[in-house]
C-alpha cells in the first residue's frame, strides 16, 4: 500500500536502509509506523 508522503504532518526516517519509520500527526497525537520496504 502507498503511503501519501505529502501529506502535511506526516514524514519518514530511513533506518538500516531497507526500514522506514512513518511518523504522522493525527489529531495532535502522533502516531509511528514501521514499515518495510523493498527497492
């Protein structure tokens, strides 16, 4: 699934290369993804 990376508030963090954490703030809250990704 696509993440929308432009949406305002909402950014990644590359980690070891091949792992992104998703960080998005939802109603003042914020709220972490950890997701994989294969390139």
């Amino acid at each position: 699934m696509a993440l929308p990376l432009r949406l305002p508030g909402l950014f990644a963090l590359h980690l070891h290369g091949e792992h992104r954490l998703v960080i998005e703030r939802v109603a003042g809250r914020v709220v972490i993804h950890q997701c994989r990704f294969h390139f």
